[in-house]
C-alpha cells in the first residue's frame, strides 16, 4: 500500500538529472565512504522513496541522498517520521543496509506473514495489510543451523528428482520458517544468519516453483529471498535470488528483464566467491544470447568471463553452491548460447559446451544431466543431424525416470518442435510420439 507520492525527491531527482538508478548508486557510494560499507540501494528502492511506500530510510540513507541531491534537511527531500523507533534485538546493534528499526520490524512482518499466501513481491509495501505478530520467541544459532540443513534437504531432492512432487512442501516450509524472522535474536550475528538463512530458502523455493511450472509463484519467491538476503547483507545469495529471477525471465521471454536482474546481480562482483561469479554471468551470458544476434558478441564475452571466474576457484565458497562442478558450468554455457545457436548462429560451441557437461556429469539420473541431454538433442535436431538428435532424444527420455520438472518437459516440448520439419524420418517420428506420451497428463 503506498502512502503520498513524494514528489520533492523526484522533483530533486530530476533536477540533477539522474535516474532512479543512479541515484541509487551515487547514494549508496556516499554510504560506503561514510560507514565503510556500501549501501544496497537500487532503482527499484529509489522509486518506492518515490511512489511514497516509504517515506523515512534510515539515517544513513538519509544523510546520502541529502548530500547526492545537495539538500540540507530530511523534509527538504520530502522524509518524515510518524513512528517511534522500536527494537527486536535483545542488544544494541548497529542498523544493518536496508532500512531504520521501523522499516525492519515492518519488514520482518511482511516477510513472515505472507508467505503462506505468497504475497510479497513488494514486502515493504505490503506493510498495512499485515497484523502485528504476538509474542516473539527467542532465536537463537541452532534455529539458524537447523534451517540451513532444512535448505540443503530439499536443494538436494531438488537437484535429483526436481520439483513436481515438492513444491508445494517447501512453500510450507518456507511459511514456518519465516516466523522465526519476528524472533528476539540472541546476537546480531545470530540475526542476519537467520536471514541468510530464510533467504537462501527461499531461492529454493523460488526455483522448485519454478521447476514445478509455478512461475508467478517462483517470481514472489525469488524476489523475497533478494528481500531476506540484502537484509542479511549476503551478496551472494542476493546474487543467487537475482539470477533466479533472470533465468525465470528467459524462459518466458522476456530478455529486457533478463537483463536487468542479471546486470544487478553482477553489481559489487568483487564481493562474490568465484564460483558465485562464474555462475553469475552465465545468467548474463543465457540472457544477451536471448536479446538476440546484436548481443552475440557480449553473450560469449560473458561466457568467457564466466570461464575466467571459475578457473580462480579456490574453495571458499557458500555451501549452498558446493554442487556446483565443470559439468554444471559446461551445461550452462552451452545453454547460454542456445538461443543463438538454434537461430542461425554459430552452433558448435553450444553443442561442444552441452557434449561436455553430458560427458561430465556422473552417470545416475539427475535433472541436470538429463536438461543437458535434452538441450543437446533440440540443438542437434535444429541444426545438425536429426539421426543423431533422435538418439540423444531416446537416451533424456530414458533419464526422465523419476523426475518431475518442467524445464526438462520444456525442453522436450522445444525438441518436439525442432523434429516437425524431419517428420519424414523414422526415428523422428517415433521420438515425436515418444514425447508426446511423457508429456501427456497422468
């Protein structure tokens, strides 16, 4: 719900000629230099100060954007407070990037409260339509330890079997799971794990749904987990959830969009993990190969910067990407490039990157392999041998098995399609009707 449109902070916007987004960036410059820490300001927060969804940041937003627009007091930008401060935090603590004690209370309710009825696609702006929570409980870093392994079950089931049989039992969980975020935190430490905690199962979340077809849901998932994560101040997972919601956008065709997640996803790179970049821009790479053949070129650079990233791997990474391997990365690559290579670009680095990840992933049925293999077969059907296409076409069907995921029956739709102009042969007949038996309703 949105209070009155703030029209003195857009007028002084305006005025120096900046956009919402570079307002944000200069602003969040001004934080760092003050605080040591950047600030997690973005265009999208710029335009709620705006639309007056917000009307008092906290001070260090405040004083930042007064000294960016030169402006010498709160009102003059528009700011006001109507409410007293308040805290959940058993100690002082310092006021962590995302907003004052009001904004984080009405945050922390927002977040917990609505995601049973998956509503929070602008949590803050939400904040009058959710009640009050009662009592909080005291949270402390066993709660944390516990939700974390809650996340890696269901990531692992995930990564097996997909996610048609699961979803709906990790949006439960996420629903429990975020009351905790009313909770009185034994420490600040204690207090943003929990968040990096919710948040990182949210992205889970956000991406079963997404596998299970769910996409409006996914999206509302994704986009609470950039919430949970920039609170917690994880860049990494913030980047993780930001390329979540990139990759939902290829796959409904919106590139502008893709674009715009996975570009903010790469902002402040140089606090991402290796193997956390590397993945990064492998989701820049799959969405300038969607905007068509004028961002060929940027497509492979960024595959290349993707490869360059992942060469430095160390080790020292989350432990929510440990699965991540070279088959992964091969896989994605040559996903990335698909879109041209099925277009009439050059396909033989796509098809060599897919080959590859086939070759490398362990031999047991997983989603991932079988999305590799499948991708491999529509590229070849589109482009190269239809024989050979019909083959690798047997062999995802025969990997399907016990997963449900609709990236992999979308896949096989996209094959299906690719094989119409080879109707005529046998083999593509016969894996046509093959597919249409996997994909028909039980």
């Amino acid at each position: 719900m949105s209070g009155e449109p703030n029209d003195l902070l857009r007028a002084a916007r305006e005025a120096a000629g900046m956009t919402q987004g570079q307002l944000a960036e200069f602003a969040n410059t001004q934080v760092e230099q003050a605080t040591g820490t950047p600030g997690a300001m973005d265009a999208d927060y710029i335009g709620k100060l705006e639309r007056g969804v917000h009307h008092w940041p906290n001070r260090q937003y405040r004083t930042a954007l007064r000294l960016v627009l030169h402006r010498r007091s709160d009102s003059d930008l528009g700011f006001f407070s109507t409410r007293s401060r308040a805290a959940t935090v058993d100690s002082a603590r310092p006021v962590p990037d995302g907003g004052d004690d009001v904004e984080r209370k009405a945050f922390l309710r927002v977040l917990a409260g609505s995601v049973a009825g998956m509503a929070f696609s602008d949590p803050l702006g939400a904040v009058a339509a959710v009640a009050d929570p009662g009592t909080p409980r005291r949270v402390g870093q066993a709660d944390v330890d516990q939700m974390r392994h809650l996340a890696r079950m269901f990531a692992s089931q995930d990564h097996l079997f997909g996610s048609g049989l699961s979803a709906d039992a990790v949006v439960t969980q996420l629903n429990i799971s975020a009351q905790l975020l009313h909770g009185r935190f034994a420490a600040e430490k204690v207090r943003q794990g929990l968040f990096s905690a919710v948040a990182d199962l949210a992205d889970i979340a956000g991406g079963m749904c997404f596998d299970a077809g769910a996409l409006a849901q996914a999206e509302r998932c994704f986009r609470f987990a950039v919430g949970a994560a920039t609170e917690a101040g994880d860049w990494a997972m913030r980047g993780k959830a930001l390329s979540g919601l990139a990759n939902l956008a290829v796959h409904q065709g919106r590139p502008d969009d893709a674009l715009s997640y996975a570009e903010t996803a790469l902002v402040r790179a140089d606090r991402l993990t290796p193997v956390v970049t590397a993945v990064m821009h492998t989701r820049h790479a799959r969405a300038l190969g969607l905007a068509g053949p004028h961002r060929e070129t940027d497509c492979l650079t960024a595959t290349g910067h993707a490869q360059d990233a992942f060469a430095r791997s160390g080790g020292d990474e989350p432990d929510w990407i440990a699965y991540y391997g070279p088959a992964h990365l091969e896989r994605d690559l040559g996903r990335a490039l698909l879109h041209l290579a099925v277009n009439g670009g050059d396909h033989t680095a796509a098809q060599a990157h897919l080959a590859t990840a086939v070759d490398r992933f362990p031999q047991q049925h997983s989603r991932g392999k079988t999305l590799a293999v499948a991708n491999l077969a529509h590229l070849t059907m589109a482009r190269d041998d239809p024989h050979h296409a019909a083959t690798l076409g047997h062999s995802a069907l025969d990997d399907v098995g016990p997963i449900r995921s609709d990236r992999v029956f979308e896949a096989l739709r996209q094959l299906r399609i690719a094989g119409r102009r080879h109707r005529t042969i046998p083999a593509v007949r016969e894996l046509n009707a093959r597919i249409n038996r996997a994909l028909k309703p039980v």
